[in-house]
C-alpha cells in the first residue's frame, strides 16, 4: 500500500483451528493479490515449532489515497 494511504478492512474471515498451548506463537502473512484498490490478504498463526496450524485468517484491504 501507498505509504501516504489510509488502509481499511472491507471483510475478515478467521478460522480458529486449535487452542494455543505454547509459551510462542509464529504469524506468517502474505498478500495474494494486490490491486489498485483491494488487496487481498492471507494469514497463519503457528505454535513456536511451526508444525501446528492454530489459525488462519483471509483479510480484505481498501487503500484510501488522498
């Protein structure tokens, strides 16, 4: 996003998987599509070893430029 941009949320879905029993979570984000509007994003949430999947999120931006 621009960096004079005002960036909102225009919808979330998240998937909560499992409980968190760790003392360190892991996010991990990427965008999977970036246009001159929306962005469409992806997130997971992992345990401290990266091998159990706590939750994922699917998150839609709007960038507002001035």
């Amino acid at each position: 996003m621009p960096e004079n941009a005002e960036v909102l949320s225009v919808e979330f879905k998240i998937n909560l998987l499992k409980p968190a029993n760790t003392d360190k979570l892991i996010a991990v984000g990427k965008v999977l599509q970036s246009g001159k509007k929306l962005t469409i994003c992806e997130g997971y949430m992992y345990d401290q070893t990266e091998e159990r999947l706590i939750a994922k999120m699917t998150a839609t931006m709007i960038a507002i430029v001035p």
